[in-house]
C-alpha cells in the first residue's frame, strides 16, 4: 500500500513537471522524451514545493493536499495540450546499432544499481538534521512548516533560514504516504540521478547528433564516487548538494546549445532553471551568479541584446526577494558560520589562502571521492584550448571552476575554530553542485570519434 501511495505522490510530480515543462518551451517545435521526463521531475518538485509552500498560506491537511494536486493537474492538462501540437526530436528517431543498444542495457543496469543503493542506505546527518526534520514539522502541521519553528532558538542548528524545496517536496510524499516514513521518502532521491541521466543525453544529442556520445556521457556519472556516497552529499544521503548539481546541470546544457550555436528558442525554461538554484540551497546564489556571467558573455560573443539579462533574472530575483521577505516576517533566525565579510577580516585571515588552496587541489586529485573526475575535466579545457574551441573551454571554466573558487574565498571568513574543519566538512559537497558540468562536455568529446548527425 505504501508503494502504491509513494508511486501516485511522484505520479503527481511528474505532472506537474511536464506540464509546466511544456509550458516553458511552448516556442520549440520539437522535444525529445529524454529531455521531459528529465526536465519535469526537477520543474515538478519545484511546482509542488512552491504550492506547498504558497497554499500553506490558506489551507492545511487534506485541503492542501487537494489543492497541490489540482494544480498538478491543471498544469499536465495546460501542458499536455502544447505537447501534442509537437513532433518528436529527429535524433530519437535514430536506427539503433549493436554498441548503442549495450550502451543503453548498461545505463539501465546502473539505474537499477542506482535505486538498490537508495533501498539499503538511510539519510546522513544533514540530510535528517537539516532538511528531513523540517519535512516532519510540516507533516504534523497539516503540510505547513510551523511558523514558530523558524524563530525557535533551539531549532538553529537545523539552519532555518535554508530554501525549501526539498523539505515541501518530501513533505507531499509523507501528506501522500499519511506518515513521515523515512524509508519510503528517500526513494525520490534516484529519481534526481535519472533527471541528470536523461538531461545529459538530451543535451549532448542536441549538440553533437551522436547517441553514442549522449549514452557514454550519460554512463559516467556512475563513476563519480562522490555521487554514490552517502555520509557526504552524495545523491542518497537526503542533502540537497546533488539535486542542486542536477538543477545547475540543466541550465549548463541549455548554456552551452547558445554559447555553441546562438541557440535560445527556450529562455523562459532556461530563465525559471537558474532562478529555481536559489529555491534548493543558499549555495545556488553562487552558481546562479557564475551561470549569469557566462550567459553575459555568451550574450556578447553572439550579439544579442542585453536585455536577456533581465528576463533571465527575474525568476531568481522573485525568489530570493518572496524569501527574504518570508523569513523575515517569520523572524527566522540566520545561523552563520561565517564573520563579516569586511576588508580587515580578510586582511586578518589572509594566511588562510595557501591552506586553503591546499586543501582544493588535494580535494581535486582525491581518487577515493573523485576518482579521475577533476583530472579528465582539467585535460578536457586543456584540450578544448589546445584545438581552439573557446566557446566549450571558456563555459566549462565559468561554470565548473569558478564556482569552487568562489566557495574556497569564503573560507577566508569561517568562523570555525579551527577553520580547517569547516573546509574538511564541506568542501566535497560544493565541489559536487559544480561537477556534474563535466557530463556535457565529456560529450562533446566523446562525439568527435562518432560522426555528428542532428543537432538542434
């Protein structure tokens, strides 16, 4: 009984993702199934989260579980009906051969591995003490987070003042399941490795025509350890590191179509992906900034008008702005683990930078949480230089290496006694909301010994 609830919770997900999905890319004449189903399980917890937490506002209990599920639906019939004015991708159509059907039976059998790992591991300790508690408050509030809870001073470990779509998604699950069963909940979190499997193949069948190359990018991310380990951020631990990394994921295959092409039949898509960065951690303003720099100058290398800027921002400035005022009307207390970032802490920290840069090169070279991953995406740029094809070396470099610079400055100000112990807690899940970067660009690499056929 409890897998048949779990299934229609995530059931009510999907459709509401594809529906908003369809909505965004109204303008593109084709879509591929991979490329939806992916898209609609991020958009779709993003929905629901948002419903959840709008709805909260009038309705509780069964009320709010009703109108959540209304508007999944409203958004699969708006969405449906675009949908079927559509034809399918040309690359889907592909006669498959011998090596892309293997490549396809390994992909399945590791998306098989992938979900029998969620079934033996339980949450890690930020996945239950930062994000799951708040799903349970919520469920024993009729769906609602207590407003009292982020203004309880006992409750400021749990950093109250964090986004909300992962504890609103896992409460739908437990309103949908009728208890907080940690066990059924943490079978939404594969679901984030399927979406960065299937927009991975979509964006690099998009940019290359080669299903050879899609399915073999596709395939490494079963060989990144960080991803398949649970204690520190890895895709079943309940921590919300890698369903950010899938989410800048998407915006990073859409990037690269317009930095490769002047492609950009999907900003609304595009504009809501970016925004939706700063709904999951407070992490995504990062990225959500290095994303914006290299679209400015994807914007300038292709001559269009600057004015895409504004649209592009404008979900992300809804967001934080509709936040910042939400906790502060909750009077949420803003644990920080961080000094002021004024000119004479850095000056007084300014011995940290050797140590710190230390510490991300021993992390880039870590064969027991990376394997090869950093030392292939290194050669990659190189390589990308090397052949002239600056419009992939200089992406990459904005949007997976940057960030981790800009997460390493911030150390400069931790407040942590020592230091180094905010770095050795937290450096491995920053470098992984920036690793999955590394995917698409594998691709393209991969297609340069596979004959390109359609790209879009």
């Amino acid at each position: 009984m409890n897998l048949l609830k779990l299934l229609c919770a995530i059931v009510v997900i999907f459709s509401a993702g594809a529906g908003t999905y369809s909505l965004l890319t109204i303008r593109r004449p084709q879509f591929s199934l991979a490329g939806l189903i992916g898209h609609s399980w991020l958009l779709g917890c993003a929905s629901v989260s948002l419903m959840m937490w709008m709805g909260g506002w009038v309705c509780s209990g069964k009320s709010l579980v009703t109108l959540v599920g209304m508007g999944a639906l409203a958004l699969a019939l708006a969405g449906g009906n675009i949908l079927r004015r559509k034809t399918l991708f040309p690359g889907a159509r592909q006669k498959p051969t011998a090596l892309t059907f293997i490549l396809t039976a390994i992909l399945a059998l590791q998306l098989t591995v992938v979900f029998w790992i969620q079934s033996q591991q339980a949450f890690g300790w930020d996945g239950l003490l930062m994000w799951e508690i708040k799903a349970r408050f919520a469920f024993f509030n009729g769906g609602v987070v207590p407003l009292t809870y982020f203004s309880d001073p006992l409750q400021i470990t749990s950093h109250q003042d964090y986004p909300l779509l992962l504890p609103l998604t896992e409460t739908w699950v437990y309103r949908c399941l009728g208890a907080p069963d940690q066990y059924w909940v943490r079978f939404i979190f594969p679901f984030f490795y399927l979406s960065a499997v299937l927009l991975t193949f979509d964006g690099v069948m998009r940019l290359t025509g080669s299903k050879m190359a899609s399915l073999g990018s596709a395939m490494l991310l079963f060989f990144i350890p960080m991803v398949l380990t649970n204690s520190e951020g890895g895709f079943g631990s309940g921590y919300c590191d890698f369903p950010l990394a899938v989410f800048y994921l998407a915006c990073t295959v859409e990037l690269l179509r317009f930095f490769q092409n002047g492609t950009l039949d999907s900003l609304p898509l595009l504009a809501a992906t970016s925004g939706l960065l700063l709904w999951i951690k407070q992490d995504g303003m990062v990225l959500w900034l290095c994303f914006m720099l290299a679209t400015t100058l994807a914007i300038f290398i292709h001559k269009r008008p600057f004015s895409i800027l504004a649209w592009l921002a404008f979900p992300a400035v809804l967001i934080k702005a509709a936040m910042l005022v939400f906790f502060h009307l909750v009077h949420t207390h803003n644990r920080t683990d961080f000094s002021p970032m004024t000119l004479s802490v850095l000056k007084q920290n300014a011995d940290r930078t050797l140590p710190i840069l230390h510490y991300l090169g021993s992390e880039w070279i870590s064969f027991e949480r990376w394997g090869l991953t950093w030392i292939v995406f290194f050669l990659m740029v190189l390589y990308f230089s090397i052949t002239k094809r600056w419009k992939i070396a200089v992406p990459l470099l904005l949007l997976g290496l940057l960030p981790q610079f800009i997460f390493s400055f911030t150390y400069l100000f931790s407040s942590m006694q020592p230091y180094t112990r905010h770095i050795t807690s937290s450096i491995s899940r920053l470098l992984l909301q920036s690793a999955l970067v590394i995917l698409p660009a594998m691709g393209m690499v991969l297609a340069s010994a596979d004959r390109p056929q359609n790209r879009t």
